[in-house]
C-alpha cells in the first residue's frame, strides 16, 4: 500500500476520533450542569450499564475481526456474513429481552431497573453496528469507518444541544432519547454500508452455527485479553480509591486522563495498521516492525518534551490541581508503552493470530498488577510509590510482549528495549527532582543524542515516505 494512502487514512481516523473526543469533554464538562442531581446519577448509571454492552457478543465479533482481517470488502462471502450478521442480531434481541425479564424479578431498585433496561435494550443497535465497524476496519474503508464512527457522536451531541439547551428538556429521558437516536442512524448508516451483507440469504442453519463457533472459539480470547488489559491499570486506581480519599483519586485520575490524550492518536493509528500488517508477506513483517517501532519512538519520545510548558499551562487552568500535576511526569511514559503495545505488539500479534498469548501476557500482568498494589497500598501506604508501580507495570507488560515478538519474529530487541527504559528513566527522574524549566532541557538533550544515535535509520525512514 502506498504511504501516501495510509497518511490520508490515518488522518481521517485522527480526524475522527478527535471530534468524538471533543465532543465527550463537552458532555463531561456541560451536561451535569443541566441534569438535576438525580437525573445526572441516572445518566452516569445508565452510560455504566451502556458501557459493557460490547461484551455481550463473548467475543463472537472479535473472532470475525481476527479471521477476516486483511480481506478486501468484495473478497467476503455474502451468505456466511449474512448468517453472522443476523446470528448476532438475534443473540442480542434474546439478551435483552432476558435481561429485561430477569431485572423485574432481581433488581429491587426501580432507578437501577430503568437504567437497565435502558440500557440493554440498545444492545442489539450496539452489536451491530460494531459489528459493521470491525468490517470496515479488516477491509480498510477507513474513511467509511471515519464517517461511521463521527456519525453517533455528531447526532447525539445535536440531539443533547437541541433538548438541553434548545428545548430546556433537563430530563433522563431526553438524554436517553439522544442517545437512542444516535444509535438508530448509525444503525442505518450501518445497513447502507453493509447492505451486500445483509440480503437474507444464508447457508444451511448448521454452516451458520459452525461458524459461529470458530469465531466465538477464537474471539472470546482476544475479548478476555482486553477485558484483562483494562484489569492492569482499573486495579492500581481502584487500590488508590481504597487507599486515599476521593479528592486525592480525582487528581491522580486527572494526570492520568491527560497523559491519556496522546492515545486518541494512537487508536487511529492502530485501526489502519492492523489490515495492513495482515497482509503482508512474512518475510517482510520483522523490517517494518523494526521502521515502525523507531517511527514510533522518534514521535512519542519528541512528544514528552512538551510536558513542562503543558504542566505550567494546566497549573494556571486549574490551580487546585497544580501540586498533584508532578504525577504528570511519572504518568507521562505511560502512553510511550502503552502506545507500543496498542500500535505495534497487539497489533503483530493479533495479525499473528497469536490471541492466546495475548490474554497469557494480559494475565500475568494482572497478577502483577495486583501484587504491587497491594504492596504500595496495604503494606506501604505511599501515593508516590503506587503512581510509579503505574509506569512500572505498563514497561513490565510492554516488555515481556516484546520478548515473544523478539522470538516469533526471529529479531534481537534487547538493546532497543533498554532504550526506552533508558529514555523514560531520564524524562520521569529530570521531572520528578527538578520540576523546573531545567528538566525539559535535560530530556531535550536526551532526545537529541537519541535521533543522532538513530540518524541514518530516521532519515532512510523519511526518504521512503518522500519517494511514496
């Protein structure tokens, strides 16, 4: 694929999930403002319940995404997506209307019974419509995939404007009736979309159910692996939850949530890879993985060197907050690792059909997570220690990964890990003891020796993206 076309992709997926974005800091930031005390509960209840509907497929999609990927759209057979299409369809109808069924008889709390239902009853719009996602995805119509993804975000933030702020219609339901719009267009966007899928003509029932069972078979690991993925840093800030008051969790989550903008571009960037990682040749995965992760670390260490004045910014923004903005600069690395893992390890691996060893390393850094909470939390007590062992548990995940992708792709990474420990040793320590003007200097420094170090790589890099 010529790089010029994967730019304009990755620019279109930026693009999008920058707005979407956006659009989220608007509701986080306006919405309780409109929402009487009880609604806004009601609406953070049901965005709760909302938020684990993806799981109700047990990863049936997920295996479709792993097994398909690569293809081009034409390239699908229309009868077995038909089948998946409606299978999954009428899964998700049963889910809610058991869900519905069971709320009444276990769900004693009428305004937790609401949300439920709520909830689970977009479930089958929800499935969907990632469903027609991940297709867009694995075939790379990544500006249809843009145009999908901006299209849920724009309606409902219309929808919110127009019963909020033009209608005055501060209730629940309203909020609900937003979002229930949203998904009914993007459900119809999906249908247009995916429409070749979709003609109702089908194998024989039991062609459908076989498989069915190889993509729930192969995608309910890949699911468990990103279930576990979220379980490594949930359990770190649920330990500082226990461990200190309210206030202190909303600041640490606070750094968090901010070294965490970064990922917006690397989420875009990872949805255009993965189809193109799929199709390549073998014998060329290990050169690109190695251009790729340089790439990588040419733009995510330059990136960190904008702490100091982002620090100083958020300082002046929000001065109940400054004292604890020191954690940007432990929190920072995160994304380095947690950018490598999202964009180039996973993203190997899932190409590799290598799911089982993801949820293995997932797993194990799940055990670890839990150990050093419990450490720093229950026999230490020390904040400071405990937003380290964040950064700490990311390299350690980013690391073992990148051990099994030394192996399976037959490539000595040792002296390129060492690096980055390196690297983000010097950007936290400068940070933490200096916190002055000083420590973007000696991390600027750091980065320069790097690039030079690297000189003839970066500029053969850059000279096969002129000639393209």
């Amino acid at each position: 694929m010529k790089i010029s076309l994967v730019i304009k992709n990755i620019a279109y997926s930026f693009g999008a999930n920058l707005i979407s974005l956006g659009i989220s800091v608007f509701m986080v930031a306006f919405v309780p403002k409109f929402l009487s005390v009880n609604d806004y509960g009601l609406w953070q209840l049901f965005l709760f319940y909302f938020s684990y509907l993806g799981f109700l497929h047990f990863g049936w999609e997920d295996g479709i995404y792993l097994r398909y990927a690569g293809k081009r759209f034409e390239e699908l057979d229309r009868k077995t997506f038909a089948g998946q299409f409606y299978g999954v369809t009428a899964l998700q109808i049963f889910l809610a209307v058991a869900v519905t069924i069971g709320s009444q008889v276990f769900v004693d709390d009428p305004v937790k019974r609401i949300a439920l239902d709520c909830a689970v009853w977009l479930a089958p719009f929800v499935n969907f419509t990632n469903l027609c996602n991940f297709i867009m995805q694995i075939t790379n119509r990544i500006r249809d995939y843009a145009k999908f993804l901006l299209t849920e975000r724009i309606v409902f933030f219309l929808g919110v404007v127009l019963f909020l702020l033009v209608m005055h219609r501060n209730e629940f339901r309203y909020m609900y009736y937003a979002k229930l719009f949203s998904m009914i267009s993007l459900t119809l966007i999906g249908i247009y979309l995916c429409r070749s899928l979709l003609q109702p003509h089908f194998y024989p029932l039991n062609q459908i159910l076989r498989e069915a069972k190889v993509n729930l078979t192969v995608g309910s690991k890949l699911m468990l692996a990103n279930i576990a993925g979220m379980l490594i840093i949930g359990i770190v800030r649920y330990g500082i939850s226990m461990g200190w008051d309210v206030a202190t969790f909303g600041r640490v989550s606070l750094t968090l949530g901010i070294s965490n903008f970064l990922m917006v571009f690397i989420s875009s960037v990872s949805v255009v890879f993965f189809p193109i990682i799929k199709r390549m040749d073998e014998d060329k995965r290990a050169a690109a993985y190695r251009t790729i992760r340089l790439s990588l670390d040419v733009i995510l260490f330059a990136a960190l060197i904008g702490y100091y004045p982002l620090k100083c910014i958020l300082a002046w923004w929000l001065p109940k907050y400054a004292d604890s903005l020191i954690y940007m600069s432990v929190l920072f690395p995160v994304c380095v690792f947690d950018s490598k893992l999202s964009l180039l390890i996973n993203t190997y691996l899932k190409s590799m059909r290598q799911e089982a060893l993801m949820l293995k390393i997932n797993v194990v850094s799940v055990l670890v997570s839990l150990i050093v909470t419990f450490v720093t939390v229950q026999i230490f007590h020390n904040l400071n220690l405990t937003v380290l062992s964040i950064v700490g548990i990311y390299a350690f995940q980013c690391c073992l990964a990148e051990g099994f992708i030394s192996y399976l792709l037959k490539m000595d990474l040792r002296k390129d890990i060492l690096i980055d420990l390196v690297m983000c040793g010097i950007f936290t320590a400068s940070g933490w003891f200096l916190d002055n003007i000083f420590c973007m200097v000696i991390y600027a420094g750091a980065y320069l020796v790097f690039v030079l170090a690297h000189r003839n790589q970066v500029k053969n890099t850059l000279e096969i993206v002129r000639r393209k």
